[in-house]
C-alpha cells in the first residue's frame, strides 16, 4: 500500500489539474516556453540573428552580460499561482475542511509553479554557458537569482490571488486570462523583473546586489503571504 504526506498528495491534485487544462498551461508557461525556444533559436541560427529573429533588442547582449536577470524576466511570465485559487472555484470548500494546514495548500501550489521554473534554469544556465561562451563561474548567478526570483513569482501570483479571488466564474479562461490577479501578476512581475534589468545596464550595479534585494523582497511577500494570506484565505 503506498501512502503520501499530504503535502506531496496535494502536490499531486495541482500537478493533475493544471495538466488538465490546456489553457490553462499555454498561458502560464509562456515565459519558460519562450526561454526555450530562445536557446534553440541559438543553437540553430546563432546568437548574432536572434534579436532579429524574436524582434527583441538588445537580447544576445542582454543575455550573455545580465543571463540572470533576462531569465527573471521570462520567469516573470511563467505564474501558475496567479489563478491557481480561483480555479478551485465553488468546491473551495473542500479544500478549506480537508485536515491539512493552510501553509501546505500554499506550498503545494507554489510547488506547481517551481516545477516548471526550475528546470527551465537549470537547463537554460547550461546551456547558455555553453552556447554563449560564458565563463563556468556565471553558473552559480545563473541558476540561484533566477530561482530566488521563481520563488518570488509563485509566492506573490498566489498572495495576489487570494487578494483578488474569482470563485463564481464559468469558464476558466475568465480567471486565468481576464482576471485582476492574472493582470496584476504580470504587472508587479514584470516590473520587479524588468526595472533591475533597466538600472544595472545604466548604473553597472553589481548583479549580486539585484540578487540580494530579491532575496529581501521574496522573504517579505512569504512573510505576508503566511500571516495576512491565510486570513485572506479564511475568508473566501
């Protein structure tokens, strides 16, 4: 007989309805499909025709000085959690009398989120030391801003959702297109991702300290996230 915590066995309700949606991953992958599909644009055609090729300026230099922060940036449109409550729409019942804790609904929806951010990095990371040319010791501000960022996106699209929940909705589309935390989430990631891109290339700020301030940032929104967002989620 095989048996799972509760977390991994909400884990593994959330992985089951995202897959279920198609829409639903077409619209909060985009950031990791477009980060893909940019390092295959460089394997094939070479890093030279890709921002002609994505209409992107600046993109080849941007990645192989700023690599982090342009992942962040695609990171930023990668957010499963911006929706991810009002999907449980009416039955959200359920998921408020099931005897689990609240911070385990949380982490098994941000989880979500970080299983599609995470290997996107580490793959990207790689591979853009290798096709880029970049020197080996890129690799540890590659792969550890961008996660810091990912935990970002997860934890503040969900604080965003519970602020800003549709549960009476009719089709999904409504709340993983058309909402206001769907809107807000990519406003609020974009920015925290885009600005620091903007102000190293203008102020040459150390990447580290841009590392830093997002490793602030993302402990406050968790910080808030398990204080005012489980009252938020009480109720809803």
């Amino acid at each position: 007989v095989k048996t799972n915590s509760p977390l991994i066995s909400l884990y593994k309700k959330e992985v089951k309805r995202y897959l279920s949606s198609p829409m639903y991953i077409l619209n909060t992958a985009l950031g990791a499909i477009m980060l893909l599909g940019s390092l295959i644009s460089i394997a094939i055609f070479g890093a030279d025709s890709l921002d002609a090729y994505l209409q992107i300026p600046n993109l080849t230099e941007n990645l192989t000085s700023n690599g982090p922060l342009v992942m962040c940036v695609f990171c930023a449109l990668t957010c499963t959690t911006h929706s991810s409550i009002s999907l449980e729409g009416k039955n959200i019942w359920i998921l408020k009398h099931i005897p689990v804790s609240i911070k385990e609904i949380f982490f098994a929806k941000i989880m979500v989120n970080l299983t599609i951010l995470i290997p996107t990095i580490l793959i990207s990371s790689f591979a853009l030391i290798y096709l880029l040319k970049l020197p080996f010791i890129s690799i540890f501000a590659l792969i550890i801003i961008p996660s810091i960022f990912a935990l970002f996106i997860a934890g503040v699209g969900l604080l965003i959702n519970l602020t800003y929940p549709v549960l009476n909705w009719v089709n999904e589309i409504k709340v993983i297109k058309q909402s206001m935390a769907a809107f807000l989430s990519l406003i609020v990631g974009g920015s925290v991702s885009f600005i620091p891109l903007i102000l190293i290339n203008k102020f040459n700020i150390n990447i580290w300290i841009i590392g830093g301030l997002y490793l602030i940032i993302t402990i406050l929104v968790y910080k808030v996230l398990f204080t005012k967002g489980k009252n938020l989620f009480y109720k809803l």
